[in-house]
C-alpha cells in the first residue's frame, strides 16, 4: 500500500549551532535520488511508526531497507544478544513493494548490526529510527531502543536520525514521517562535517497545528515510579514497574549553549518540532576539568 505524503507547513528554524562530534564519515553520501536508507525500530517490525517512515520515504525514490525486531523491544537501550542465537527471516506483503524487510530476534542495536554485517552488499548512506511511538526526550534518550538502533548507525560513522512522535495514543504518524523525508533531504543537501545523530520528536497534532522547529538541546525527565506487586494464578509474587511523568520539572541549564536555547522537553510542549543532535561521547567536561584542576591522584 502506498501512503500519499501530506502537507508540511512552512517551518521556521530557531537556534542554529554548531555540532560536537568527533566520529570519522567512513562513507561519503550519494546523490538524493539514489540514497540508500537503513531503517530500525523498537515497536517491531510490523508497528504502523516504521511502516509509514519506510513506505513514505520509498514512495519518494529512495532505496529503503527495513531491519526490525520480530516484536516490541522498547526501553532495551542499547543491549545486544550475546547469549543465544538471532533469528532473521524476511518480510514481505505489509511495506510499499520497493522496500527490502527483515526481521530479527534480537534487540533495535542488533537489528542495525545484522542489517550492516549480513544483509546490506554495501553500507547506507543514512540510518533512520522509527517512528517511534512515544516520546524520547530529555533523559528517555539513556532506555530508548530508537534512539540506540540511530546510534549503533553512528557508531559505524553513518549519520542517523531517531524519529518519535510524542504520544503512545496518537496513531498518525505521516505528518511526522512527512517531516522525516523533508529532513533527510535536507541533510543529503547540507551533510555534515562529520556524522552526527538527530534526535527528532514531533508533537501528536495536525502538520497545521506543529508551530514550527527548533533546535534543542536534552532536556531533563523524572517519573514518579514503583514496582507494583502483585500475585500470579500460584500464588507466587511478581512485580510490574509503573509510573507517571512529572510534568512541568526545572529544566538545567547547559554549560557549553547559551541559556536561550530551550530544551527538547520544553519545546515538545509547546507544539514544536525538536530536533537534538546527540554523540556517544558521554564524558563529562566539568568533571573532568574539577578532577584535574584539584590533582587528585597526582
């Protein structure tokens, strides 16, 4: 089946900045029409998120692959499977009939790694995440399978985009899979200097009602949570973690952008497109400047 892409209202860009990231592009991008893309997922290979991006993104000329979990995996993070063997098989009847889809038993980490080592005769020119459904914002970022099977990709050196509306009760996903094709041409126009990953998440409402898009640095998410227990049908206890998100929380400032940058959390909010650029590179500049400045082991 193939899904008309729908309207994208003119968008304005906010807070332009320069990227951190010191990752090497191991493979120089192709022309727009023929990119090769590289899409994952944590939903599973068969979430109406993945099928909207992949089949919007064929319908508009470019060489898809879709390598997926066989299920749901979200909120594994980066995890591999180490411990027993990944099955793989490939899918065929529920894509636009262009796109080449597999799927695996592994993880969203897993599923970018087998499609790079065992399914890909050549690397792509993009990793694509998504869409997921449910926001990655702030902190989120550390359990989302999305975002790691984007960051596996930038790991290899290919520059990736993690896609996510921000509602697990929205079911529309074109305006956000719309605004992932406009992107992805964007950045095959404008690559960067080196490879970085976009964490974009798109607000659940009509493309009249998105105000726009910005530029965002991570914000912060705190949950009110406990392990629920409860008894199963033997009488044996088992514990169900819950929680809710604590709305309206400080958002901290951040030493290296100027305090008018607004987080992604605030942004969402606020009917925003937000697109964050994130690295690996988890060091901690302050810490590491308090260690040295004080000498601690000299």
């Amino acid at each position: 089946m193939l899904y008309p892409l729908s309207y994208v209202p003119n968008i304005k860009y906010h807070y332009i900045i320069p990227l951190a990231g010191a990752v090497e592009q191991k493979f120089p991008m192709t022309s727009d029409r023929s990119l090769k893309l590289l899409i994952s997922n944590d939903d599973g290979i068969s979430a109406l998120g993945v099928r909207t991006l992949a089949n919007t993104l064929a319908t508009a000329g470019y060489q898809v692959t879709v390598v997926c979990p066989d299920g749901e995996r979200s909120a594994t993070g980066h995890g591999l499977t180490l411990h027993h063997p990944i099955r793989a098989e490939q899918v065929e009847g529920i894509f636009h009939p262009d796109v080449i889809a597999w799927s695996c038993s592994g993880t969203p980490a897993d599923s970018v790694k087998f499609a790079l080592s065992a399914v890909l005769k050549e690397p792509p020119d993009l990793v694509l995440a998504g869409i997921n459904h449910g926001s990655n914002l702030g902190t989120d970022i550390l359990y989302s399978g999305t975002v790691s099977a984007a960051l596996e990709g930038l790991i290899e050196g290919i520059p990736s985009i993690a896609v996510s509306l921000a509602s697990f009760k929205a079911c529309d996903f074109q305006p956000a899979a719309d605004f992932a094709l406009k992107l992805v041409r964007k950045v095959t126009l404008n690559p960067f200097p080196v490879p970085t990953l976009l964490n974009v998440n798109v607000p659940p409402v009509s493309s009249a009602e998105i105000k726009g898009v910005k530029i965002t640095r991570q914000g912060l998410r705190r949950y009110e949570e406990t392990f629920e227990k409860r008894l199963d049908p033997r009488g044996k206890s088992y514990y169900w973690l819950i929680g809710e998100v604590v709305e309206d929380i400080e958002q901290p400032d951040y030493s290296h952008l100027p305090p008018q940058v607004p987080t992604d959390v605030r942004a969402i909010g606020e009917n925003f497109i937000t697109i964050t650029p994130l690295q690996y590179n988890l060091t901690d500049v302050q810490g590491f400047q308090h260690l040295h400045r004080n000498s601690w082991f000299d």
